[in-house]
C-alpha cells in the first residue's frame, strides 16, 4: 500500500532492537496519557464554566434586588455566591491538587519509560500505522 521509498521523520522511525510489542505497549501508554490529557482538559472545562456561573450569579443578585426580593437576594449571595465546590476548595485548587497528585507524575514516568524504551520517540506506534495505511504516491498520503 505504501510507497517506502518515502519514509518517516526520524524521530518518528523505531529506533533498532524496539520490538513490536514494546512499541504496541508505549501506544497503549501514550493512548492512556492522551486520555488523561482530555480529562484534566474537562477539569479545566468544569473550573471556567463554574468560574461563569459564580460570576452570572452577580447579575442575579443584583436582578433579584432590583425586583424587590431582597431575602432572596441576600440567600443567594451568602449561600452560593463563592462557595467552595468541595470542602474547602474551589475549582482552581482542585485542579492544581490533580497536577500534583496525578497528571504531572504520569507525564513524568511516560516520558522516562519512553526514553528508556524507544530513546524518547514519541508516537511510533500511530507512525507506525501511518505508515501502513497510507496509499503511495498519492498527494494527500505522503510520509512527512
């Protein structure tokens, strides 16, 4: 199917003695951070629109008043108005509490099995299929 005259980057290629199921294992690891990558995205997702809310409820305090319910007004602004989400957090700390916790150290050991297993390579086992599945010579198909 391909054409392997024309081949991948470098620093996509399998560097020598890389083994198949050592480079379907760091896909399977990079797949599992990639998917850690969107949840912490959702965290960041759950952090902005909580952010929106809290800030829309200004504009509700203040309509509330303006239609003469005070007492709600005043519940509104005491009860939810910056209340923490979690005990004794806001948004922000948990997702600074994630960072630490969980995605930094999984970068971490990802890049070091990386650089252990494949000299840092990122990515071979997508270039690797890339590679497979690509039509030779076709414009829209080419290796870089």
């Amino acid at each position: 199917m391909s054409d392997h005259d024309e081949r991948l980057d470098e620093t996509h290629q399998r560097p020598a003695g890389v083994t198949d199921a050592t480079v379907e294992a760091l896909g399977a690891l990079s797949k599992a951070l990639e998917t850690t990558e969107r949840a912490r995205g959702h965290l960041y997702d759950f952090h902005q629109l909580t952010g929106s809310a809290d800030f829309e409820l200004d504009r509700a305090v203040k309509l509330l008043r303006d239609a003469g319910h005070t007492a709600f007004a005043d519940r509104v602004e005491q009860e939810i108005l910056g209340r923490n989400v979690i005990p004794g957090h806001w948004t922000f700390q948990i997702i600074e509490a994630y960072n630490v916790t969980y995605y930094e150290p999984f970068k971490s050991v990802e890049d070091e099995i990386r650089g252990e297993l494949a000299d840092g390579a990122d990515h071979l086992f997508e270039a690797e299929l890339k590679e497979k599945r690509r039509t030779g010579g076709h414009r829209d198909h080419t290796a870089t």
